[in-house]
C-alpha cells in the first residue's frame, strides 16, 4: 500500500511539473502582441476537476477546497461543453486560488461551484455578454474581503493593496484578459471580514454531443 501511495504522490508531482512547464509557456506567449489561444471543445465538468486538483495541490495543505457541481457524484444531468484554452483557463483557475488563499492568510476552504445559466437580454447586456446559455464557474473565499474600492480596480494591471491579500500583480488583469478572450467575462462580489466570490462566465458550445476536441 505504501509503494502504491508513493507512485500515486510521484504521478501527481509528475503531471503537476508538466502543466506547470506548460502555463510558464503559455504566460510568455500571451505576453507577446501575437498571443493567440489554443480553442478546443472540452468537457468542462472533467477539465474542471483536473484543474481544480491541480490548483489544490499547490496552496498550502491548510487551505481547503469544497467542490460543488462537478466531480464524482455532483455532475450535471446535462454535460457542459465549452470552446475555451486548456492552459489558459488554468492560468485563470491558479490566480484566483492564489489569491484566496493569501486573502484567508493561507487558512480556509476555497469552495468552487459549477452551474448553468441562460442569461437573459438584460442580464447579458449588464455582463456585456450575448444572450445564450453559460457555464458558470463560482470561486469563493471566506478571506478578509475586500473594500468597493479595491473592487472597482481589481483588474487593473499591477494594481495591489497590502491589506486585502488580493495583491494581484498582472494576475487578475491576466485572468481578465483570458477569460474575456475565451468570449466570456468575469465578475467579482466581496464584502470586509466575510469573504469574495469570482464568477467566471464561458459560453457553452454548440456542440450537443462528444466533441472531437474534448481532451480534457
């Protein structure tokens, strides 16, 4: 049992070395003015997950993660494909977590939901988004919480305060410009001392059935 532990933890290392190489690679070509996405279906419940325990396994071990609407037994009735960047959602995913978690002083649970929604006329044009069906992926923090304030400049490139935990760098502008290009958007609530909830919205595909580039 413990030779199979050990190449269970081994395996991980491995695949978490790999995805690694593969974001630092991805991040020096987004940074360059030719960026342009790798955009595959994919089934967004299984690359979820994948990406989920990517993220879990790189906060500290006092953090934890609660998933909801993915994962064994909490799947959809309905599978959820989305056209997006594997790594470039990655990317988005890893900011976020790192920022909850230096939001909860490295202490807390970082609860990632999954859902549906079909955004009406008004509800599309308050995201500046189309009216259609979404998948929406809900990252919530029970950290310090952030100020109205900080909100409004939470995507500015470089933009960092030393109170909230949410000292993003280029990562949130990165995710935001990210997401945005996978035609989706993203959305943030926060209040002081209670905590904050991103909300990453991606436009399901057209596509009904298994879809060739699904390599989740």
């Amino acid at each position: 049992e413990a030779s199979a532990n050990a190449h269970k933890y081994l395996d991980t290392i491995n695949q978490s070395a790999l995805h690694a190489r593969e974001i630092v690679q991805k991040v020096l070509i987004f940074s360059r003015k030719d960026n342009a996405l790798d955009i595959k279906t994919h089934n967004l419940e299984t690359l979820l997950e994948e990406i989920v325990n990517f993220a879990a396994s790189l906060v500290p071990s006092s953090v934890g993660v609660s998933k909801i609407g993915f994962g064994s037994g909490n799947s959809h009735n309905n599978t959820l494909y989305v056209d997006l960047d594997h790594t470039g959602l990655t990317q988005a995913i890893l900011n976020l977590f790192v920022n909850a978690s230096h939001a909860m002083e490295q202490s807390g649970t970082i609860k990632v939901k999954l859902t549906q929604q079909s955004l009406s006329n008004n509800q599309a044009n308050m995201l500046h988004l189309t009216p259609r069906d979404y998948a929406v992926i809900s990252i919530a923090d029970n950290g310090c919480g952030m100020s109205a304030e900080t909100i409004s400049k939470i995507f500015e490139p470089f933009y960092t305060t030393k109170n909230t935990g949410h000292n993003a760098g280029l990562g949130l502008a990165m995710t935001y410009g990210l997401i945005k290009d996978m035609q989706g958007t993203i959305t943030v609530s926060s209040f002081e001392g209670i905590g904050t909830e991103f909300q990453i919205y991606l436009p399901l595909s057209d596509t009904s059935s298994s879809a060739s580039g699904d390599n989740a």
